[in-house]
C-alpha cells in the first residue's frame, strides 16, 4: 500500500513528517482501454484528465470516496480519467490548492500519463486555477466547472439551457482572464508624453479587452435573469392551477444518479430517460398517479443533486427547485448500493433547506436493493427504520412504496353525504380527483354518495347534502 501524504503549515505538528514526500494514489480510477486502437480513438475524441482531491478531514474511505465521485462526474463530461491523486493538508494551499512543493509532482504525473487536462476537487479561486495552470502547463478545471459542464450537456428545454447559461456566466465572471499576447490590453489617454499614454496610432478606446467581456456579461446576465423570472411567473401559474384543483402534489428527489428516473418510469410508465450517468435528468417531468382508494396525485422528477452542488446551480435552478418546496410530500430517494449512502441524504437534506423545502414531509426511499448485499440493507434498515427499500429496476417493493405514499397524502378534511343529479357527471369526477368516494349508491333523483373533500369542494357540494 502507497503511503500517504501529509504536508501540513510547518505551525503544527500534528501530521507525520515523514508522509510529506509523495502524493498519495487513488486506486481504480483509470479508465485506461486495453485496445490500443480503441485508446488512440479516444485520445482524440476524449480530454485525458488527472483528477487532484485534498483531504483535509474525515477518514481516507470518504477522500476516496469523494475522488470516485469526482471520477464518475469527469467520466459524465466526457473525460478519460488517468490517475488520481489526493494530498493530506489542513487546508487547501491558498496558492496552489496542493501545496507548493507537490506542484511539480503533480506535473511530473500529468507528463508521464500524457494528460492535458487536471480536474481539482473542489472550487478554485482565480489565483489558484491561474498559477496551477501556468506550472503544470496544463489545462486545470474544478469540480464547479466540471459540473457546470455536465449540466450544459444535459439541458435540453428553454428554461434549463438559460438556468445553465446564467449559472456558467456567474461562475466565469471573477474568473475572466487575458490568455496570452492574443488578449493584450488596449490603451487609452491622450498620448501626450512618451509613457503609459502609448502616443499618436496606439491610443485605444478607453476599455480593456477584460473589461468589454465583463461588460457584455453582466448585460447577458441580466438578460437571462429576466427570462427566467417570466418562466418563473409561468410555472407559479401552473403551480397554483394545481393547488386550485386540489390534488397533491409529491416530488421524486435525491441525488444524482440514485435512480429517481427510474423510480417515476416504475410508478407511472413516464417513460423519461434513464441513463447511468450523473445528471442525466435537468429538466422537471411531472405525471399523474392514483392511490388505491382512487385519489389523484402528481409525481414530480427533479434534478439531482450532489456534494458541494455550486451555489451559482442552485440560485439558477431555483424555479425549478421550488417545485419540491410546494409539495405536500418528498420521496428522497437514496442509492443502496452506494459506499455511503448516507453522505449523499445529508447532502440532499442540505440542498432541499436552502430552497425552503426541508419543512415538507419526508418519505425516504432506499432504491437499488437488488444490487446490494444482505447485511448492507440490514444495516440500512437500523439507521432508517422507517424507510422504504424498492428496486425500481426488479419492481421489489414498489406495492409498499405507492401504499406508503397514499398513507402520508395529506387527507380530504369534511366527510358529506350528498345526491348529486345524473348530469353533474363534472362534480362527480372532481371528487374521484381531489378526494375519497367512501361509499356510493345510485337513486332516482341521482348518485348518492358519502364522501371525504377538502374544504373548498366541501363548499361546492353543500347545496347537494343529503
């Protein structure tokens, strides 16, 4: 086994001094092809990436953990993954995120693999993502961008491709930078004096090359903003249009890749894309689904979510978000077979609180049993007793998992019993839709029912009492 590296502040003690010389290998993470001819097809068409992570806490299964992750997410974009590696520090090097001495390391690995592209475990600033590209003389990308990335791949409506853009454009403006002699800035002044002023013919109009982009950036921003705010009034209106009619509404959420796709295909044959691959679904998909008792309800399929999801992701996607805060119930749905599933629900819990859903019913589901083993799921079990666990691929649970929806569905509050005319068909279907039909009975002046609604239809029905 490699040993592990420990470069801490020279302050503190607490690391061993020994471990400081070699970054440390993440094994199983290349995807480096047996079929020479297959790989020189790739090295054309894929970007060959090194994937760099600093554990600063927790043990050595969660760096690796998070590092297979981040392998998985560059494997999503596109990337073939090389070689990962991960450095134990207190904290991410200001300067370099690794760490000043392991740079050169760092390069030596991107040479020796042929890599063109490092991909950082976590957000870089400015600063950091410029020095480690001019050391490694490489590409750098950070976990932001790779993100960012995967989710323009992936939009595929209006709202989604401006939610992106926006989020891309957020995340680039701090970053703009002059590449080379191609981005050289222009001067201005009056040219008066043999100095800065650049003279008769070198006199420029008064803005840098970085301060034009800046300026048609912050105009495109705005711009978006104003498109998504009126998608935004679109999709209040059809919110609200189904909290008029009275049924509820229940959002499928989880993070990325835990099987939410497959789990709405499985309850209502949606029929939406399912794809092994992080983010595949962008865009909210919302079908109808009935309890046993006949209630209506809607199943909404939301964007995944993941560990240190941007901030500029979540303020774009924020409309579509929302969807899960109007629910009356979230089925956070949790990938069984993952190392630790339980990183992943906080995570998503942690996401779900900044767009004010965290005060909605909860009903965890934990998918993919059949591809995990026995003593897994008991564990499982005793840390969430009160779960679900369904294979929305096999079908196993999926009887217990629409029971124990239609339980935790807010219940109609005012039992009545009315006779409704043979031609108000229309009020009849109304309550098979939005509330229980507890028993019925056909007489000559109409449909005798007893019935459980809402207050609003519960209003509509008193002039038919029996």
């Amino acid at each position: 086994m490699t040993t592990e590296l420990f470069d801490s502040d020279v302050t503190t003690g607490e690391l061993e001094l020994e471990e400081r010389h070699s970054l440390r290998r993440v094994t199983g993470l290349s995807t480096e092809l047996a079929d020479i001819t297959e790989v020189e097809y790739r090295r054309l068409r894929l970007e060959r990436v090194v994937l760099v992570g600093v554990w600063t806490e927790g043990t050595v299964d969660d760096a690796e953990n998070s590092l297979t992750e981040l392998a998985a997410l560059a494997e999503t974009a596109g990337s073939h993954v090389l070689e990962g590696l991960i450095q134990r520090r207190n904290r991410p090097d200001p300067a370099t995120f690794i760490g000043r001495g392991k740079v050169d390391e760092l390069r030596d690995v991107v040479l020796a693999e042929g890599a063109d592209t490092v991909i950082c475990d976590g957000e870089l600033s400015p600063s950091q993502l410029r020095n480690l590209e001019q050391q490694t003389k490489v590409k750098v990308v950070d976990r932001t961008a790779l993100i960012l990335d995967i989710f323009a791949q992936h939009a595929k409506s209006k709202e989604g491709k401006a939610q992106v853009e926006l989020a891309q454009l957020q995340y680039l403006l701090p970053r703009l930078r002059g590449w080379g002699e191609t981005l050289s800035r222009q001067t201005g002044g009056s040219g008066r004096g043999g100095g800065a002023g650049g003279g008769v013919g070198l006199r420029g109009p008064g803005e840098t090359k970085l301060e034009t982009d800046r300026r048609r950036i912050n105009h495109r921003i705005a711009r978006l903003r104003r498109e998504i705010k009126a998608m935004r009034t679109v999709r209040q209106t059809k919110r609200s249009r189904r909290a008029t009619s009275g049924v509820p509404a229940v959002a499928i959420t989880g993070y990325t890749n835990a099987g939410k796709s497959s789990l709405l295909n499985r309850l209502t044959q949606a029929g939406v894309l399912v794809e092994d691959a992080l983010f595949a679904t962008l865009d909210p998909t919302t079908r109808r689904s009935a309890a046993e008792d006949g209630r209506v309800y809607t199943l909404s399929d939301t964007v995944g979510f993941v560990r240190h999801l941007p901030h500029q992701i979540v303020e774009a996607f924020r409309s579509t978000l929302e969807e899960v805060a109007y629910a009356d119930l979230v089925v956070h749905v949790v990938d069984g077979a993952h190392p630790d599933p339980g990183v992943q629900v906080s995570a998503v819990r942690e996401v779900l609180g900044e767009v004010g859903a965290d005060r909605i019913p909860e009903l965890l589901v934990v998918n993919k049993v059949d591809a995990t083993d026995e003593e897994t799921i008991l564990r499982l079990k005793r840390t969430w007793p009160d779960a679900v666990f369904v294979s929305a691929r096999s079908g196993t649970g999926i009887a217990e998992l629409q029971a124990a929806i239609a339980q935790r569905l807010p219940q109609p509050a005012v039992d009545l019993s009315v006779v409704l005319p043979y031609d108000r068909g229309d009020l009849v279907a109304r309550i098979h839709r939005s509330g229980q039909v507890l028993q019925t009975r056909y007489v000559d002046e109409g449909t005798e029912l007893r019935v459980r609604v809402d207050e609003r239809l519960a209003a509509e029905l008193a002039a038919f009492r029996h």
